[in-house]
C-alpha cells in the first residue's frame, strides 16, 4: 500500500476544495496532500461520477473524502474512489450540518464507534489504497479523556490507516455549521495527547492554523498539519511554504508562470461547459491584503461579465490584469 506524505494537508472544504481549486494549489505545491469536498456515498454509487469525481492527475496525491453510515454503501463508494484513481478513501466523522445529522453521518458518528470500526474494517477489506477518518475531538458532552480515547482507539484497531483531527468538538444542537468552526474553542493538547497514546499511529492536527511558525509547532507533537480557511483567504502562502519547509525552489513556481498556467487550464474547461465564476474563484484572493488586491478582482470581475470580448480566454487577458501590478 502506498503512503504520500502528510506533512501538509489541504483540507476538504465544500464549495472551494473543487477540482479547478484543487488544480490551482497543485501549481503552487508540489508537496501538499489534497483532499476533495465531502460527496455522500450515495451520491458516489448514484450520481454523476464524470462530474463528482474527475479530477486532473496533476492532482495526485489526492482523498476523495466521502460521507455516510451505510457500510455496503461506504464500501461500494470507496471502491468507486479506488477505480477512478484516487490514492486515499477519507471518512468525514466530523461535519455538523443538520442535512449530514439527519443521514446519521458525519460528527454524529463519533458516538457510534461500533459503526465506524464495521465500516473501515469492510473498506479495508475491499479496497488497496489508505483508509483515513477526519473526526473532531467529539460531539456535544462526550468526554474528550474517556470517550476519544475509546474512538481514537477502535477506529484504529479497525485498521484506519491516518486520523486527522479538527482540535474542537462539534455542537450537534443550536449553532450553525459555520459557527461550528469557530466554537467551541480549540483544544490542541487534547490532539497532542491522542498521539502520546497512539505513538504508532499518524495523527494530523487542523483548526485554526495559520502561519508557518504555527506549523513548526504542532509538528513538535504530531506528524502533520490540515489547513483550511487560510488557503482560501491566502492560497500564495502554500508558495512560501513550499520554500521554507519542504526546501522546495522549482523554478516553476514563478508566480506569473503559476497563472499562465492556470490561465491555459481555465479556457480549456470553460470551452467545456465549465463556468468563469467557478473557475476564476480560486484566483480571486491571491492578492488579499496587498495594494493591488482590488484592480486584480476588477480585472478578473471583467473578465467574468463579458466586457471583455466573448472569443477571449483567461489566458489572453491575464496578463493585462497583471499589467502595472508589481508581484
Ligand atoms: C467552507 C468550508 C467548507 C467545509 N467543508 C468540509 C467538508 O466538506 N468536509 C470536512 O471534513 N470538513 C469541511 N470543512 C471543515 C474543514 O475541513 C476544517 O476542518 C475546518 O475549516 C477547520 O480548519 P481551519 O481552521 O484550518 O479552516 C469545511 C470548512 C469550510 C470553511
């Protein structure tokens, strides 16, 4: 079984970690292990795969993250995910939302250990690639001593090949998913401690990581960060990350080389149906809190409302946008 480097994980994030996304941090890491957005089982077995699940191999390595409680569906998905090239088969154990509680999946699973364990224990059988649980620290009045201890230790014993974990418990009743995110408060000991009684095991630490010094210290106690929001709000960042800590220096990361890239990739997707909101979304933020931010979206606003001429690509344009912008 191959195993890619976890050091630096992206993690899945619905309406964001899409494959044009996906593509775009690619470019900018060589190192990164990335993760799709959740996809029901269901909708894996049932759905339109050619949409839900292709991706490019530029991608690799990547986790199709799936979500569900059904063990024969769990496993018909993950060999779905298997088939279509994907190096790892995630469970998300750790959404809140009330559509994934009312499927009894996601963070509601970190109560049913029982049925987590019977799930990767069949997926382990059928399939070749890493099987990996995203989990929180627990839901609502678990106790994150006895009762993560207990998960943490089944889920293992079933064959989990990696645990991440997003260093906060859920609240399943009264606040939103977004609020989710925020609250209740992060505990990275608690993380810390997970791998101090499972030293064998792979544990990844996410929540609220932001800066490179930040990474250094979470990779004191464990073997390897997720971030999230801030690879949205920042995706560059993944740029000096790749030089200062993965001694990463591909002259290929030359920024304006990463956007003609990207440039090329977006007009060959929109000539197949793809729509410029999609695929200009990852380039939206890369300027954030520089001088430059606002004319770069202007730029990329024209672009995506037809003032430019309808025959013009991305990458005919980009550069205009880049015109005058000193990067
Ligand atoms: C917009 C958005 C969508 C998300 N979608 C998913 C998802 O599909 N699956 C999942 O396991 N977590 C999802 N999450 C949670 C993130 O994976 C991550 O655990 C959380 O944002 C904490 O990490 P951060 O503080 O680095 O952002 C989502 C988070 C955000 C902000």
């Amino acid at each position: 079984m191959k195993k890619y480097n976890h050091k630096l994980c992206i993690a899945p994030m619905m309406d964001y970690t899409d494959s044009h996304f996906r593509f775009f941090l690619r470019l900018l890491s060589n190192n990164i292990f990335l993760y799709t957005e959740m996809i029901s089982a269901d909708a894996v077995v049932h759905g339109n795969r050619e949409i839900l699940l292709k991706f490019d191999p530029l991608e690799h390595p990547i986790a199709l993250q799936i979500g569900g409680s059904s063990i024969e569906k769990m496993t018909e998905a993950s060999l779905v995910g298997q088939d279509y090239g994907f190096d790892e088969i995630n469970l998300n154990i750790g959404c809140p939302s009330p559509r994934v509680q009312k499927g009894n999946f996601g963070a509601s699973l970190m109560s049913d250990s029982q049925l987590v364990s019977e799930i990767i224990s069949n997926i382990k059988k059928r399939v070749k690639i890493p099987v990996t649980v995203k989990c929180r620290l627990g839901i609502d009045d678990q106790d994150i001593q006895k009762d993560l201890k207990f998960f943490v230790k089944s889920v293992l014993d079933a064959g989990a090949d990696i645990l991440i974990i997003h260093a906060r418990k859920a609240w399943l009743n009264g606040i939103s998913p977004k609020e989710n995110r925020v609250l209740p408060e992060l505990n990275y000991q608690a993380v810390y401690d997970v791998k101090k009684y499972s030293k064998e095991a792979e544990i990844i630490i996410n929540g609220g990581i932001k800066s490179y010094e930040d990474i250094q210290d979470h990779l004191k106690y464990v073997d390897g960060v997720m971030l999230g929001r801030k690879i949205i709000s920042d995706p560059l960042f993944l740029r000096e990350v790749d030089r200062s800590f993965f001694n990463d220096f591909s002259p290929f990361k030359r920024l304006e080389d990463i956007i003609e890239i990207y440039s090329e990739y977006a007009d060959m997707q929109i000539k197949n149906g793809v729509s410029k909101t999609r695929i200009i979304k990852p380039l939206m933020s890369i300027f954030n809190n520089k001088p430059h931010a606002k004319s770069w979206r202007r730029g990329l606003d024209s672009y995506r409302n037809n003032q430019l001429a309808k025959t013009v690509g991305l990458s005919s344009v980009h550069k205009d946008f880049l015109d005058g912008i000193h990067i």
